[in-house]
C-alpha cells in the first residue's frame, strides 16, 4: 500500500478515535484491530504493520481506495439534514430510497465525521443479541453477557452521553425479532437519543403490509418513526454529473454516456466513472 493512502487512512483513524473515550474503546467498535495496533498507527510506527491491516482498517473508517471522492449529492444533503435533526432534538425518522442512491455514503461520512455516533449496518442475520452486539461494538463497549446486561450497558451510555445517535443502515434487512426490538431500544431511550432508520421502499411496503394484517409490534413501530417515511429522489443528472467532474471525468459526452448507462445507481455510476477516468485525459493533456 502506498505511503499516501497509509496517511489518509491515519488522518480517518485519527477522527473516528475521537468520538471514543480511549484508544481501547475504539479498537472494540474495530473487527480484528488492537489498541496496541491503532497506538503504532497514530505515532507512525508503521513499519511492522501489514498491507492486509491497513485494509481492514482502511474499509471500517471509510477510506475508499483510489482516492474516491465523495460528493454531496441532493440525497446526500437531506440524509445529512435529518441526521443532525435527530441527533440535536433526539428524533426518531425514517428514510427510504432505491438501491444505490447514496444512503451508505451520507451515513458513513456522518458517522465518521461527528461525535457519539453509533452506525449499525443491519443484515438478516442479526437477532436481539446480535443487534445489541453491534450496537455495543460502535459505542467501543464491552459485548459480555446476557441481552438485558447488554441492554443495559448501552441504556447506561446513552444516557450519560450528550446528544447521541444510533443510524440503524438497511433497517429492512432485519427480521421481525430484531425489528420488534426496535420499539424496546426506543422506549428505554425516548427523548435521551435519536435515531434514524435508514432502508429501501421495502420498509414502507413492510410497515403498510404490517398494518393492514394487524401485526403484533407494527403499529409501535410505525408511530415511533412519527407515521411518515422521508423519500429520497433518484438521482438526477446534475448529481451524476458532480460526481464524475469530482473524479475526474468531465467529458460531456462520457457523463451523459454514465448518468444513462447507470440508470440512477450511483454504485453503477462509480464503476463506470472510474472505467472513464483512466482512459479520459487530465486535465491540460491533449487526447492521443
């Protein structure tokens, strides 16, 4: 790995210890990363530090190889909005948008940047124990014990941390144990933490499923996130367009060739702009 990208790794590393307490509490909200590990990398010891280590480290603070640039996109602006909302008022929201329209780089970004923070990526595989494991790993505490032990760690941090907020990413992967549990987390911390809940349109389509079967736990649900979900837009061609000319494509050719090719999935529009940008001049060069 190149001595630039080490550093820029560093400098994220650097941000997201801030929003723990200690070294040691950082390295548990880390997979496979010691505190010993993250002192060598602060000090810049880094000469016994694999490659295979800073990717690891690299992939859980946000570094995008490539020098990948973010942007801030109409989706990426309101995501932003309403998570600073929920974190300064303790608000609970939810907000729905396609695949690939920019929620995990908004939540990513924001998580790293700000203070008392607690991303969970949520997946299908996750139960109660397993949802409070992951949300005790980004507060850097300890993952010991019983459910409500585990419960009760995170309640006793939540409320002896100032204005803090749990982004709970792709909520609609979660089954109904772990879904149903949202509305214990949320009663324990009404009006002490915010969160926001963060899916595709399948998380409306649930709750309204949900609500017309009378299911157990859906009306709860549905009234703590205040009975409304937040819609994103697919994005547009001057969000395309941003993002290209931020990372090097600026042919106006090329970026109507990516923005129509993408189809609105900005996943697809990165693969394509980084396949444009190795090809397409720099900047002052001449083409062949």
């Amino acid at each position: 790995m190149k001595e630039q990208s080490k550093v820029k790794i560093k400098d994220l590393l650097e941000k997201f210890c801030e929003g723990f307490t200690s070294q040691a509490k950082a390295s548990k909200a880390l997979k496979d990363v010691s505190p010993g590990t993250i002192s060598q990398i602060l000090n810049d010891k880094w000469d016994l530090i694999a490659d295979r280590m800073w990717i690891n480290i690299g992939k859980q603070v946000g570094f995008e190889m490539g020098d990948w640039k973010v942007v801030e996109t109409y989706n990426y602006k309101v995501i932003r909005g309403f998570l600073m909302d929920a974190k300064a008022q303790s608000r609970v929201h939810a907000i729905t948008g396609g695949a690939g329209w920019g929620k995990d780089a908004a939540v990513k970004d924001f998580a790293t940047e700000v203070n008392d923070v607690y991303l969970i990526n949520c997946a299908e595989y996750f139960n109660k124990k397993y949802f409070m494991m992951e949300l005790l790993k980004a507060m850097g505490k300890s993952v010991d014990g019983t459910v409500p032990m585990m419960v009760e760690r995170a309640v006793t941090n939540i409320n002896k941390t100032f204005r803090p907020l749990v982004i709970l990413n792709e909520v609609d992967k979660l089954k109904d144990e772990a879904f149903y549990f949202i509305i214990t987390f949320y009663n324990l911390c009404e009006d002490k933490c915010g969160i926001v809940a963060l899916a595709t349109d399948q998380l409306e389509k649930r709750i309204s499923r949900g609500l017309f079967l009378n299911k157990k736990g859906y009306q709860e649900i549905f009234s703590r996130f205040g009975r409304r979900f937040i819609e994103l837009k697919k994005p547009s061609k001057a969000d395309v367009t941003a993002i290209c000319t931020a990372n090097g494509v600026t042919n106006p050719e090329h970026i109507s060739e990516i923005y129509n090719s993408s189809e609105g999935d900005l996943r697809r529009a990165k693969k394509l702009i980084q396949n444009k940008a190795t090809t397409e001049p720099a900047e002052g060069e001449q083409a062949a």
